[in-house]
C-alpha cells in the first residue's frame, strides 16, 4: 500500500450510514400531487403519482446496475429521469411540469428517501488525513449531489474535504474513471498518488482499477454484497468501517 498524497472516498456506505425512510414515497407524491393541483390539474390521484414514482425508482435502479456494464457510462439527468422514468405516461402537461421542476424534486425526493448518519471514525480519519497532508475529496454517485453537500454543510464535514465530485453535477457516473480522474485533476495529483474508497464492487472497486489509482478500498457496508453481477477487479485492501481505513493509513504513516 502507497502512502497517498489524497484520500478520495465515497458519500454513501463510507462517509455516511443510510437507512431507507418507508413513507418517501408517499411523501413526494403528495408534494408533486400538490404542484399538479396548483398548475390546475386533476386527472391523476395521489395514489397513482406514488406508484409511478416508485416505478421509476425501480427501474433507475435497474438502469443504474446496467450502466454499471459500460466502460463509460454517462449519469441519467433530473430531466430525463422525470420525463422517462415516472411520468412517461402521464398527459403532456404533467408530465412537462415535472420535466421543467426536475431538478428541484430530485433533490426533494433524495431528502426524503433515506436518514444519514455520520459513520463512526469518519471526523477522526479526516483530521488525522489534514495533520499527515493528506487531502480528503468525496467521489459519489448521486441522483442529486445537492443533497450531500447539504448534508455535509449542516456536520460541517464540508470544511474537512477539499473538493467534492457528484455523477449529476458532472454528468458521468461511476465506474466511469472521468469520475475520479476530475477529482484528481481539481488536487493536482496523479492518480497513482491516490487511495480511492468505495462500498461497492461493480461501481467504486471497478472505477479504481479504471482510474489507475495506487489503492482501491472497499469499505464494507450494508450493500457491498448486494453485487449485480461478478466483477473481475478485486480491491487491494477491505476494511470494515473509517477507523480500520484509519488504521491501514497510519502503517503507511509510520
């Protein structure tokens, strides 16, 4: 294992635990109901509003495990998310409305969708990573990359990292390497400086090898071995949870 020069680490699984809230769905379709209603539109229930919606959840999931495939996939937009996969038949003017206010419901619906906690260690890890010149950075897929850096403004972790790359905002997504490679470009190192460190092996332990970084960690959380498929890419370390990602940097330290 190189000592890195950065620590690229991704939001969900590594920084921060999450947990699906039951009632999201049914939340959101009551707001997007609401903005349907003051536009002047009636011809769908709220019950109907929720079941497209966690239709289109459904199959963002299926498509996201597909896109996994590709050598460089591209990340599904706020727009076309809305258009395509929840409102595709819905009449023109609802499903306009929620095209035109895409990206507010998708940050909406990644508020509601699950609760965020801090995983133990993770403030120990960054600031030891400032005292050895180690620069933190997240890389994280997202459907709104919004959400996170709320998250991580409100725990002030948004003062720990240096930069922060969301699949939205850049418009690809993991295991595509553009993924990590911008985040190495914004800090000015080469990716064979660089540890990056993910929960997944179809998406994050692929997008290492991809990138070439000089260490890929697989952190394991709840969906690790939720794999789609076998991989070929194995990582080059796995720890359980930020104090053992701690613990492998300082033998690099020491």
């Amino acid at each position: 294992m190189i000592r890195p020069r950065a620590l690229l680490l991704d939001f969900g699984g590594v920084i921060v635990q999450t947990g699906k809230r039951p009632s999201w769905a049914a939340e959101l379709a009551a707001e997007v109901h609401g903005l349907l209603a003051g536009a002047g539109f009636d011809a769908l229930t709220a019950e109907e509003v929720e079941g497209d919606i966690r239709a289109g959840a459904r199959a963002d999931s299926s498509w996201k495990n597909a896109a996994s495939r590709r050598i460089a996939p591209e990340e599904l937009t706020h727009r076309r998310f809305w258009a395509e996969f929840v409102a595709a038949d819905w009449p023109d003017q609802a499903r306009t409305l929620v095209t035109v206010e895409a990206t507010a419901l998708c940050k909406r619906m990644g508020e509601l969708r699950s609760d965020r906690k801090i995983r133990p260690g993770t403030e120990e890890l960054l600031a030891a990573c400032r005292e050895h010149a180690v620069t933190p950075a997240v890389v994280s897929n997202a459907l709104c990359g919004a959400v996170h850096r709320d998250f991580l403004a409100r725990t002030g972790l948004d003062r720990q990292v240096a930069a922060q790359v969301y699949s939205d905002e850049v418009g690809v997504r993991k295991p595509n390497p553009e993924m990590i490679l911008l985040a190495c470009r914004a800090l000015g190192v080469d990716p064979a400086d660089v540890w990056y460190v993910g929960d997944t092996h179809d998406r994050d332990v692929v997008c290492g090898a991809r990138a070439g970084v000089g260490a890929t960690v697989l952190m394991v959380s709840p969906s690790t071995d939720k794999m789609p498929y076998p991989v070929r890419q194995s990582p080059q370390a796995t720890v359980e949870d930020p104090r053992g990602l701690l613990n492998l940097l300082e033998a690099t330290w020491t």
